[in-house]
C-alpha cells in the first residue's frame, strides 16, 4: 500500500472542542489523555491557559471520560490506565456565554444553563430563588439519584469578569453574581466527585471563589505543562507529514519547515522546566490552510489586553526581556500593579529563563506570530495612528526593502511618521532631543515588529550600543538615529565601531541605516542606506 503523504482537509479538527465529534469523524488527534486520566486522580483543579489553547477540548474530553463513553477513547493512552469507567453525573458549562450579557440578566443566564440538568435531575424546590442555590439543590439531587458523586466542569469561568475588568462598579456586580454560583462548589464538596475551572487568568479566590481554598492551581505546574499546546516531540510525531507538505509546497526542506514553524509558533513555556510548546490553533490552521500565517490575532484580541496597555502606560520596549518575581504570579488579576503576569497568562509573554535564587522569572515574546500581531494592534494606542493606515504603510515598506527600492521605503516611512499626532510628542519631549530619538526608536520598533520583522533596539556589543537592528527576510538592517545631525554621521559612527561585526557569520545580507530625524518637521528628513558587501 502507499503510503500516505497528505491529510484530507476534514481530518484537521480546526475549531473542533468537541472530543466525541473529533474522535467519531476521524479527526487527527494528540493524545493526551495520559495527563487527563493523571489530572482526574484529584480532586479540585484550576488550570489557566491563554485563549485558543485547548482548553474547551480539554473539557470536553474530561466529560466524556467522567461519562463513562469508554468507547470514545479506544485506542488512546489512558486506556492502560482506566479500568473501571464509572458514569458520573457530570456538569459542564461554558461562562463565556454570559460575558455580552447584560448584568441585569447575568443571574438568569446562569439559571438558563442550570435548566437543562434540572429537567434530568428534578425541577429545584420553592425557594431556591438564585442560581447558586439551584446549582447546590442539583448537584445533591445527582448525587442522591445516581450513588455517584458529582463532576463539575467550567470552562471560561472569567469571561464575564474580563468583559468588565476595567470597570469596577460593573465588575464588582458580576464579582457578587459569580461568587454566589461559585460558592456551590465549596458548600457542595462532599457531593463531589472532582471539580475543574479553567479559565485565562486567575481572579483571587476571596472575590471569585470565596472559601473554595481546597483549589490546586496546575497552571504552572510541570507536570502538567503540555496538556494543552502541542511539544516538539508531538509535532515530530503526530504532524510529520503536515510539514513536508508545507515544504513541498514553499520549495524548502523538511528541515527549513520545522524551523520556520518553530520560529511562527513554538516558544510557550508554562513553568520554568516546560518544554517548548506550540501554539495548537495556528500550528493545525497553517495545515488546514497550507500556508504560514497569523492566525491567532486573525482571531481577535482582547479588549481587555488592549485597555492593560493604555492603564499601565507600559514601556514597549521592555517587554522582551522583562522581568517578573515568582509571587506576582499568584497575585489576583484584579489586583495587578504591572501587566507583566497577566499578560504572561493571556499569552503574550512567556516564560524565558528562571532564576532558583532570586525567583525571578525573565520573560519575552513566545514567537514572531505573536510579537507582529501585538505590535500591530497597540501601535494605534501607542501613537494615536490609525490601524489600516499604518498596515498601508507597512506593505509598502516590507515590499520595498525587499526589492532594494530604499527610496520608495523611506518616502512610505516618512508618510507614517508623520501620521503621529502631534501631540503625542508632547512640548517638553520636543525640546529635549534625546527623548525625541527615544520617540522614533519606539515607535519604529513597534512598527517593524508588526511587521513580523525580528527587532532588538539599543543592542550592546564591546565597540558600543546600535540604535535598532531589524532582521527581515534575507537581511539585516543595523541602524542608526540621530536628531539634527546629518545621516552620514550615523553611517560613519556603524562604520567607526563596526556594529554591524555581530551578524557577518549569520548568512545574510547586511544593510547599514543612518537616519536623519528633524525635531521641526517631526519626521524622517534623510537617511543613507548601504549594503555591506
């Protein structure tokens, strides 16, 4: 028989997160069930993952294994470990449900998904008015019907507190709703069987959870590190044949494929010792779609990200990089002075190296598919630009340095400088020229990084410190800024200490960049550009 080369586009579970759907139409699957049969051992679990990381799947998959529905997993790990499969009488909702709902309404949407599992287990008795009391009167009916304790899972439990994060009045409305319904869970503990919450990011269990204090927070546990994402070991494995197909198709080796997709969509780290995860949503639609794109910004990003930006007035440039102690990852979402770990949980950040001593965490971007979208999106908050205009102007740009047009990309370049309001700069910044560099370096680093370019500023090396060095393509731009001084300066001074002797053994051309920035003007007035041969 053939062997087979490619899947058929049905077989990729692209916005499947339901296991008994993927499992029954034969879609390719990770099996991970050896850390789910591990993880149902306990009792209580938190676990946060960023959004389209599996999560939804993984309940689904924990449902179905606490149902009973042995024959869903034939084949798969856990069913060396499962011997019994008992029927539990499982809950499982999905919050998100309620995040555009309303707050007026928000008691009865929680009523609403309570319905359909009192017409199993009975109608709830006169006085249970709320859905926290309904919930309760539920899972001791189920218990009491079945001779089997209770299973409870929920999924998205912060979506409608994430909805108004940066309203406090609306989110202490939605705090008081949730905790009452989420009270149950501690009130109800020996009626149940296991309880799992998962979520983004981790709300404090005193305006959430209340006493729900017997909650294990997996999150950052080793051991349970890859149970959503796909490892390298994984893709090697299950996805082999998806990334010859990708190098068949751009012309390159097997080899360079891996590479590339490593560079788009590995990185997450979720505990110091985590292996490299990818990110599952982008990796199976470059499959499905058989192309290298950026899927999971195409999917939206978080109003509430975006509104983290603007309230910390956070320092772009020290993200990548950044450091975070261990504590400030166990501190309540809401209580958050510095974005760092929250933009850590959504995905933004990940973990790059770990200090034992200090407990120190270092952290960066995962990869280049999320640096670009990032930077795309915030350089409108940044600078006060329109989005589709600064995307106008990047087009133009990437394909002009691609051609070597550098005339085309300077003009295209001083077009979006000088699209920043004015006001931006700010009179006293204006008069300060080494501020009015900083400005630029900003917002051009931002600006190329949305451009999936790979972009470091202020690189230090023993001859001095380069203002910004973009790797693009084929080629690496090592760039120099000056304010009022003429863009020969900048080339001399690359020139006189050598910042360009890092990158000569990386195999790719090198372009030296002096610009000239004018503080009247408010933009690029020249610059001169050379390739180094």
């Amino acid at each position: 028989m053939q062997e087979k080369k490619y899947r058929r586009a049905a077989e990729y579970p692209c916005g499947v997160a339901d296991f008994p759907k993927l499992r029954n139409q034969g879609c390719v699957y990770v099996d991970k069930t050896d850390l789910v049969y591990e993880m149902a051992q306990t009792n209580f679990v938190f676990l946060s993952r960023p959004r389209r990381f599996g999560k939804s799947l993984l309940c689904s998959t924990l449902k179905a294994y606490f149902e009973g529905r042995k024959e869903l997993f034939e084949g798969l790990k856990i069913m060396e470990l499962e011997h019994e499969w008992k029927k539990y009488p499982v809950f499982h909702f999905t919050i998100s449900a309620l995040k555009d709902m309303p707050i007026e309404l928000m008691s009865s949407g929680l009523g609403a998904l309570l319905r359909s599992y009192e017409e199993v287990y009975g109608d709830p008795e006169e006085d249970d008015k709320t859905p926290g009391k309904r919930f309760s009167r539920l899972i001791k009916r189920a218990h009491q019907q079945t001779g089997l304790p209770a299973v409870v899972i929920i999924d998205e439990y912060d979506a409608p507190m994430l909805t108004h994060m940066h309203d406090e009045e609306h989110k202490s409305q939605v705090r008081k709703i949730l905790q009452e319904f989420y009270q149950t869970l501690k009130d109800c503990d020996v009626d149940e069987r296991f309880v799992f919450i998962t979520g983004i990011t981790k709300f404090s269990q005193m305006s959430i959870f209340s006493t729900l204090n017997n909650l294990s927070n997996i999150t950052m546990n080793e051991n349970f590190a890859s149970i959503c994402g796909i490892t390298e070991t994984e893709l090697h494995d299950v996805f082999d044949i998806d990334v010859e197909m990708l190098s068949n198709k751009y012309k390159v080796s097997k080899e360079e494929m891996y590479a590339q997709l490593k560079n788009k969509y590995d990185g997450y780290h979720f505990c110091d010792e985590s292996e490299d995860i990818y990110n599952p949503y982008s990796l199976l639609l470059a499959f499905f779609q058989r192309r290298l794109d950026s899927y999971w910004f195409a999917s939206g990003t978080p109003t509430f990200i975006l509104e983290e930006f603007r309230r910390c007035n956070t320092d772009i440039l020290a993200l990548d990089g950044a450091e975070a102690e261990a504590e400030e990852f166990d501190q309540p979402t809401e209580f958050l002075v510095k974005p760092m770990p929250l933009l850590y949980q959504a995905g933004y950040l990940t973990i790059k190296d770990y200090d034992p001593e200090s407990f120190t965490y270092t952290l960066g971007f995962p990869n280049a598919e999320v640096r670009g979208g990032l930077m795309k999106n915030i350089l409108p908050i940044v600078n006060g630009t329109e989005r589709e205009d600064n995307m106008s102007y990047a087009t133009i740009i990437r394909s002009s340095l691609a051609k070597g047009d550098y005339d085309r990309a300077r003009t295209a370049l001083q077009s979006f400088l000088l699209s920043i309001p004015y006001m931006q700069q700010g009179k006293d910044e204006l008069q300060d020229l080494a501020k009015y560099e900083a400005l630029y370096q900003r917002d051009l680093y931002i600006f190329f990084s949305g451009m999936s370019a790979t972009v470091q500023c202020e690189v230090m090396m023993a001859t001095g410190r380069v203002d910004l060095v973009m790797r693009m393509g084929s080629k690496v731009y090592v760039c120099e800024f000056k304010v009022n001084a003429s863009a020969k300066s900048a080339i001399d001074q690359i020139d006189r200490n050598r910042y360009y002797e890092p990158w000569r053994a990386v195999q790719r051309k090198i372009v030296k960049v002096g610009a000239r920035f004018d503080v009247k003007e408010r933009t690029l007035k020249d610059w001169k550009v050379e390739e180094l041969d």
